[in-house]
C-alpha cells in the first residue's frame, strides 16, 4: 500500500471530524466575520491550537478579502492552500549514510516500537541496520529492544540493566564502523530521576557521537504521539531545553481525530514531521509528505 492510501486510512478519524464540522459550516454560512470566527473554533477543536488557528484565520481572511472570495465553499480551497504552504515551510530531511539517528522522547509515546519500525523501514530499502539499547535505564527497555532486533532480524548493541548509556552507544558506534553500517538507532532515557540527569546523559550520548564517529551523519528525531494533541507541543518543549531536535516522528495517526497536531508543531517550530506512524504492523511507519497529507484532509 503505497504512503497516500495508508495516510488516508490513518487519518480517517481526524478528516471525518475536519470535514464534517467545516463542510457543515461553508454549506449555509456566507463569507463573513462570522464564518472565519466559527472556522477558527473548528481548526482548535481539531488540536491545530489557539495560536496557530488564530494566525491561519487571519491568513485566510485577508486571502480571501484580497482575492474577493464570495462563495463559502471557495474559502475551503484558500484554507486548503494556506497549510499545505504551512506544512512545506519547514525544511525536508532527506537522510544520508552513514546515518546515526538518536530517538528521544518520553516514555509511553511508542519510542522502541518505533526504533522497531525505523529498523524494517531502512532493511526495507536495502540499508545495514544495528540498534543501540542506550536506554538503560528504565526496566525491560533493552529486552524490549531486543525484541524488535529479534523480529526484524537486526544487530543490537546492549549492556545490563544500569550500565552506562554512553559506554552502549560508544560499542555501538565501533561496532557500526567495523561493519560498516549504514544506520545506527540509538534508543534513549525518556525519564531518569531528575531533568538535570536527563540532560546529562543526552549530552553525554551526543558528545560521544561527535567524538568517535565524526564523519557519520547525525540526526536527533523526538517520538511524539498523535493521541496526545496539544501534550505533544509541551514534550517538543522540554526536550528542545537539552537536546538539538532536527526532526519528529509522529505515532499512532491511526489512533486519533487529533492529527490536526501536525500542523501546529510545523507552525511553532518549523520542525519536520519525517515519518508517521500509520498502523499497528512493523511495516506500518512512512515518510512524511506534507502534500498528501492536505490531500487527504481535504
């Protein structure tokens, strides 16, 4: 199934309550102030959020009163313009090997399925896989890992339970040097005692990174999970306080009317959504493409 069916099948819950509330409001509003104060109430209802919802209506107002808009249903192809320009402003990321890709986010957002799917996606498009168990700190995390290895039949570097995550990721990386490897995952803490331990340690695993593989291309993808809403803005928060993110991984589209998410993380922080979680299968992880996306919503 190729990415523009699964991202409809994945988006049904959140088009279903898009359309119905603006499609029921264009077939009997006329082009007034009133019209662009009820669409923004549906654009927040759909987890876009206040402050991006206010500044695409104000968008859309002056589009629509610059090109003279007079027809309701004309206003939803102006709509549809303003976030599929919304949703390419960020830049796209296209990944380059050798490739080390450090996942962070909290805990409970999906983050080792996630690594799981990363890994069959890359084996998918013929790329040398080996996981890094670096989250050693949160019971089950690296068995769990090993799972995924086990299902996707792909190397794992992992110590015991309370090792030091930087000692993991530093055999990591001699392992993915002497093999060659095209991308190494490395798995993170999403919780230690305090902040100031979780700021440490993503330090030190970055640090790390930087000194012993230099000329490996370097990627820091925060997991996010869909169902959240408007939570997943705060996680993007407290992460970006100790840790460079470059892109977001968006899980369990499938699941949610909330996939509206995405548009407010591009507003605010001009991030990439590079892949989405479109399903429950190892398979079922994609490239993110903004103009499907809006296709599909719309």
């Amino acid at each position: 199934m190729g990415f523009f069916k699964k991202i409809g099948t994945a988006l049904k819950k959140t088009k279903d309550a898009f359309n119905r509330k603006i499609d029921a409001l264009l077939s009997h509003g006329e082009v007034d102030d009133e019209l662009f104060d009820d669409l923004m109430d549906i654009l927040v209802s759909c987890d876009i959020g206040v402050k991006t919802s206010v500044e695409i209506v104000e968008e859309l107002r002056e589009e629509c009163h610059k090109r003279k808009v007079r027809k309701a249903e004309d206003v939803k192809t102006v709509l549809k313009e303003i976030i599929e320009k919304l949703l390419t402003e960020a830049p796209a990321i296209e990944i380059k090997y050798p490739a080390i890709i450090t996942i962070i986010g909290v805990n409970g957002v999906g983050k080792t399925t996630t690594i799981g799917k990363l890994a069959q996606y890359f084996k998918n498009d013929k790329k040398s896989v080996t996981l890094v168990a670096g989250d050693t700190f949160r019971a089950a995390a690296s068995s769990q890992l090993n799972e995924w290895a086990d299902r996707t039949k792909t190397r794992i570097i992992k110590h015991a339970e309370g090792a030091d995550a930087g000692a993991v990721v530093f055999d990591g990386i001699a392992s993915a040097k002497a093999n060659k490897t095209d991308v190494l995952l490395v798995d993170t803490a999403g919780r230690l005692h305090t902040k100031t331990n979780l700021m440490a340690e993503l330090k030190k695993i970055e640090k790390i990174i930087d000194r012993e593989y230099e000329q490996a291309n370097k990627y820091n993808f925060i997991v996010l999970d869909a169902t959240t809403g408007q939570n997943a803005l705060s996680q993007i928060n407290a992460f970006a306080e100790y840790a460079h993110i470059d892109g977001i991984v968006l899980t369990k589209l499938d699941g949610t009317a909330k996939g509206g998410v995405i548009i407010a993380i591009e507003k605010e922080y001009k991030l990439p959504v590079v892949f989405v979680g479109t399903g429950e299968k190892v398979e079922d992880l994609d490239k993110f493409n903004a103009k499907d996306f809006v296709d599909e919503l719309f």
